[in-house]
C-alpha cells in the first residue's frame, strides 16, 4: 500500500481534515491534497 492511499484511509477512519493532517506533519494542506489526489490516479 502506498503512503498517499494509507494515510487517506486514516484520515478518514479518524475524521481527520488534510488541514489538520497537514499541521500535525508539518507540511501544507495542498501536499496532503496532491498526496491523496496520487493515490486516487493510479
């Protein structure tokens, strides 16, 4: 399983934000975003 797609699945079981996700790992909303849009495209 890929990084994008498990922490997707996380963040939803948890009812966790990208905004929220994002600050916890210190980086940008839009990255959580692109990592989660990656493991959407393939």
């Amino acid at each position: 399983m890929e990084i994008g797609s498990r922490l997707k699945n996380v963040r939803n079981e948890k009812g966790m934000t990208q905004e929220h996700v994002a600050e916890l790992l210190g980086v940008s909303r839009q990255t959580i975003s692109n990592w989660n849009s990656n493991c959407s495209q393939k």
